[in-house]
C-alpha cells in the first residue's frame, strides 16, 4: 500500500532528510586517503547521537537474537556497489566510495547516498560519478503528479546505458515514510508509462547504482557487501523526493 504523506509530515520528512544531508556534508569534510571506513560511521553515529537522531540501518533486519546490520552508515568501494559494512579498511588515492545514511528524526525518515572521490581519481572513475549523479537527477525530474512510475526507471536506464554503462537490476529504490521502506520499489530500469499513478504527497527514495561495465551482482560471504560480478567500478546516488503540485522537492538537500 502506498503511503500519502500530509503537509505536516512532508515537513518532518524535510527535517530528518535535513539532518542526513548535513551527515553527508560531514562525511564529505572528513574525506581524505588513510581515513578508515570504520572512523566514518562513528563520525555520523556521534552527529546523530548528538542530534538525537538515530540511524536507519544500524541493526536493520535483526531479528531472534542476530543483531542485523553492525553499523550506522553503508560503505562501498570501487567495485562495491551497496551494503558494505564500515571496517578497519583505509582508503587510498584514487578510490570512489559510495556512502548511504538512512535517519530515523521524530518518527520519520530521510535517506541519501553519495559517491565521493578519495584524492585524485581516474578521468573514467570520474566520468562514471557524473553519469550516475545526472542519472539521479534525470530520474526525479520525472516525478511528477500525473507520471507513472516507470517514467522516472526509463528516464534513469536510457540516459545511463545511452553513456556506455549498465543499471544494476537487482536492487531498487523505495518509498519512504514512518519507515524506511515502503511501497512501492522504484526499479532504475524499465519502460515508460507503467506502474502506479504519480500523486501528491508519494515520496520516494530514488537511488540509481551504475555500474561501469556489466549490470550482474554477487553478494559476498558476509551476507551484506554487493559487488559487480565483473568487478567493474560501480557508483551510487540517491535523494529521498517528494512530489509535490509545484513538482519534486528533495527534502534530502541541504
């Protein structure tokens, strides 16, 4: 069932997207070779502690005594396309890391990505984030009341694959309220004009992973960590966007 978010609660949502914004600028601030992943997380554990604001992801899917998912931010590095866990990793010029940070503020949610550079990246890393960020923005220009659904999925596929590179399938957006995924999936693939009716107050947390050769993922041995099945670069980014009569409204800028 899809959720339609009042005025009142748009601003909520505005408020925690807000705060995850500000996370990512945090993040973005302390960025630099030799930091380690897992010095990030606790970078936006102590932000959202502070801001008495809790993470989205931190024990996500625990349940009879497993725990879920062991951190406060998602991480993933080069080949890594969504769901890596922070660590004792360090990261080195030339990298591009994927940082995802969902929030939880007053009953309500807010959740972004952003793929960074560390130091001096490739030109081909770098065209690969401006594709998957365009993409991004490609897709929420379509959300608008009165399109369907797939309008924003085919708008994000042909501008990607019309650059050269691969949307990945397995993974998709969301929407997003109370919690932190609700209907409907918001797919980055697909043909236009299907899928529900666009409406005013649906929000969505549209994400576009791009991938720089194919479009296959695995999930490695810590049940969390998607990588390319070709090891490929992948990038993500993501805003949660409502639609509004005036069009969409990124509640997740800062």
């Amino acid at each position: 069932m899809i959720i339609l978010k009042s005025k009142d609660e748009l601003l909520l949502m505005r408020e925690a997207g807000r705060l995850v914004a500000e996370a990512q600028a945090l993040i973005e601030k302390h960025l630099r070779p030799g930091v380690t992943t897992k010095e990030l997380d606790e970078l936006v554990a102590s932000f959202l502690k502070e801001k008495k604001a809790r993470s989205t992801f931190l024990g996500y899917r625990g349940f009879l005594g497993y725990r879920g998912f062991p951190a406060h931010i998602c991480t993933a590095i080069n080949e890594e396309v969504v769901h890596g866990i922070p660590g004792k990793r360090r990261l080195s010029n030339g990298d591009i890391i994927g940082i995802d940070i969902g929030v939880r503020l007053n009953g309500y949610c807010g959740d972004r990505a952003v793929t960074y550079p560390v130091g001096e990246i490739s030109s081909r890393a770098k065209k690969l984030l401006e594709v998957t960020e365009e993409a991004l923005y490609r897709g929420i220009k379509k959300a608008v009341i009165g399109n369907r659904l797939s309008d924003i999925s085919h708008a994000i596929q042909s501008y990607v694959e019309g650059r050269g590179y691969s949307v990945v399938r397995d993974y998709v957006g969301h929407g997003i309220g109370q919690k932190m995924h609700e209907d409907p999936p918001v797919p980055h693939f697909g043909p236009p004009g299907r899928g529900p009716r666009l409406k005013e107050g649906m929000v969505l947390a549209i994400e576009p992973m791009v991938n720089a050769g194919d479009f296959k993922v695995r999930v490695k041995g810590d049940n969390w960590t998607v990588v390319t099945l070709d090891r490929s670069l992948s990038a993500q980014f993501e805003h949660t966007v409502a639609i509004t009569r005036k069009g969409p409204w990124i509640l997740t800028e800062l």
